[in-house]
C-alpha cells in the first residue's frame, strides 16, 4: 500500500467521524441529506460483499467492517433517532435518477458478467455520484455548518487521493482499472465547486454560505 | 472474486 491510499482511507474515515461527531454534538441531522447516505449505505453493501469470500488483510476487513456499520448507523441516525431533526423539505433530488442509470451502466459496462462483479461496478458508479443530493440539498438551502463542510472536503479528498494512488500503481505495479479511475475522476471533478468555496470561504473561519 | 484489478482497494 502506498502513502496516497493510506492518506486518502484515512480520509475517508476522518470524513465519516466527522458526520457522526456531527450529529452527536448537535444532536441534529439538520443539513444533512439522507438520500446521500442511504446511496453510500448502498455503495458500502454491494462492494464489500467479498467481506464474506475473499480475505486481503486484517486492515482491509476493519475499514470495510467499520464502513458498513457506520454507514448503516448514520442512515439509522436520520431516519429514526434525529428523524425530527432531518430537513427532509430540502432533501428532494430522486435517488432513482442516479441508482437506475448506475445499474444499467453496470450490467453493461463492467469487466465481467458475475453478480458479484456487476454489484461490485454498480456501487463504484453509484459513490461516483452519490454525493449529489447532499450537493443539491446545499444548494437550496445556500448554506452548510462549517463541520459539515468539513466532511465534504474529507470526503472529496479521498478519491482524489485515490487518484494519485492510481496513478502510483500504474507506473510501478503495473496496475491499472479503468471503470475505477473514469468514475473516481467523475468523483472528484463533481467536488471541484465545493473545494473552491470550502479554500476561499470556510478556511477564512466563515460559513460556507453560496451567493444568493 | 471477479476480474477488477483494484479487489484489495476499500
């Protein structure tokens, strides 16, 4: 394992401490989008089906497992115990927008014709994506608390990350997968707009509040 | 598994 991809997992688990941190300082999923998280949920439980059939190494099997259940918990968060909390009026992109597409998109384009493969493809199209209610939600409501802002930009730079570590096992592992890398640099670009107003906004120490 | 090559990747 190379640094980029120690640094972008370690990323993405200081993004999702930061949600639940969130919500449990706050007491409050206000902001949030539960359509994004129930669409990460559904990323997390079709890629790490190989949880049961194939072992790469102990910390491999802790981050899936932490992800799953953490993921699973976050969405258990929104629904039932902040549920009074939830701006549900705000969060209305519809999740079948994007989960029929990736589903076609996966049967179709993937490296091989297996269910466990096609899930596999599935949920790398559907994380590609699966930001964008919780960028819309933003986007109707002009505003995001500066912790959530900081779960984004954990968030996005992950895949990035990611990226370079692509990059990394191209020249020397000879490694490469393509549906990956095009759907992490989707992943990423669809972040772009997000960093620029995170760097010039909320690490001045303001809000990040969109112009009306 | 299958054939993707990034298996060992979360």
């Amino acid at each position: 394992m190379n640094a980029f991809r120690l640094v972008g997992d370690l990323c993405h688990l200081a993004a999702i401490v930061l949600l639940l941190l969130k919500i449990w300082k706050s007491r409050s999923v206000a902001g949030l989008s539960g359509k994004s998280q129930i669409l990460f949920g559904l990323v997390f439980v079709t890629r790490y089906l190989d949880l049961v059939t194939n072992f790469v190494s102990p910390y491999n099997t802790i981050m899936k497992v932490f992800f799953l259940s953490s993921s699973i918990a976050t969405v258990y968060l929104i629904y039932t115990k902040f549920k009074a909390t939830y701006d549900g009026n705000h969060d209305t992109f519809r999740m079948e927008f994007l989960l029929i597409p990736c589903a076609l998109l996966a049967i179709v384009v993937n490296h091989e014709f297996s269910p466990m493969e096609i899930l596999w493809t599935f949920s790398i199209y559907l994380e590609a994506v699966a930001i964008l209610p919780q960028l819309f939600m933003i986007s109707k409501t002009g505003e995001a608390e500066t912790i959530t802002s900081h779960y984004l930009f954990a968030l996005g730079s992950y895949r990035g990350l990611y990226i370079m570590n692509w990059l990394y096992r191209y020249y020397y592992e000879n490694n490469f997968d393509v549906i990956a890398v095009v759907a992490g640099i989707v992943q990423t670009v669809l972040y772009c707009d997000f960093f620029y107003l995170y760097i010039t906004k909320v690490l001045q120490g303001k809000k990040l509040q969109l112009p009306a | 598994r299958g054939k993707n090559s990034y298996h060992d990747e979360l």
